[in-house]
C-alpha cells in the first residue's frame, strides 16, 4: 500500500519529507509514484515546493490545471497560516478560521492538536490557560460530527 496514515502526517512542518524523497527516488521507474505525490500537494505545508519540484521530476505526467491550482492555493494558505501564527497582533481566532479553509479534518485535527501540545506549557507555567482555541476546536468538531470519531 502506498498510502499509510501516520500519527501527524499533515503538519504544517510536515516531517515526512525525507521519508516521501526516499520512496520517490527507490521507487522511480518501478511503481508509479503519481499518487503519493498527489497527496503531499493536498494539503499546506512546509515543503510544497520541494514536492511540486519532486512532481515535475518523478510523475511521469505533467501538472493538471486542477493540481497547479490547489498547490497555488496551498502555498498562499500556508503563508497565510504561518503570518498568522507569528504576528502578535493576529488572534487564535484568525489562524483558527485560516486551518480550517483547507476543509480537510486530519490536517485540521493534527494542526489544531498540535498548536495546543506546544502552548500548554507555556500557559500552564503562567498559570494562566487560554480556553479559545480548545473552545473553537470543539465547536468545530461538533459541528462535523467527528468529536466521537477521532
């Protein structure tokens, strides 16, 4: 099987490149490597460009209109997202309603999980928890009925 869901497989700092360059290179002229590069391109991260670089290289087909359109939209949304992130004046709210324009739940869930893992430390040490972002994180579950599920 090609695709393997792994634990955090969509973040934003996606830490699957260097296994995926592996693969495209092993795998190149033996088994069609298309759909795993597909898949990198579907969601905002850190390395899209290396990846459409990877694409143009290893597919064997060129680009879709289609495809080239949502590595676009991924970029900017990936900039967008990291802006957010980094800018002191931007709220949890603004960076909350930037990852969930991707509308793909794992890349939701993995991102919105993994903000929290590394800021509850921090509030904990000041003793002084920030509710929002776990409030809207629910919210948005319940509303997709995946609170359950996940």
């Amino acid at each position: 099987m090609l695709f393997q869901f792994k634990p955090f497989d969509r973040l934003m700092e996606w830490q699957y490149w260097t296994k995926m360059t592996d693969d495209c290179i092993a795998q190149a002229g033996i088994k069609d490597v298309e759909p795993m590069l597909k898949e990198a391109l579907s969601f905002p991260h850190s390395q899209l460009q290396e990846v459409c670089w990877y694409y143009e290289e290893f597919s064997g087909t060129p680009m879709t209109h289609e495809l080239h359109q949502q590595l676009l939209c991924n970029k900017k949304l990936y900039k967008q997202i990291k802006t957010l992130e980094a800018e002191e004046n931007n709220t949890v709210a603004d960076w909350f309603k930037a990852v969930t324009q991707t509308k793909d739940l794992r890349y939701i869930v993995q991102n919105v999980e993994a903000r929290i893992a590394r800021e509850i430390d921090a509030q904990i040490d000041e003793e002084q928890l920030k509710p929002e972002l776990w409030q809207m994180y629910i919210k948005y579950l319940l509303t997709k009925d995946q609170l359950v599920k996940i």
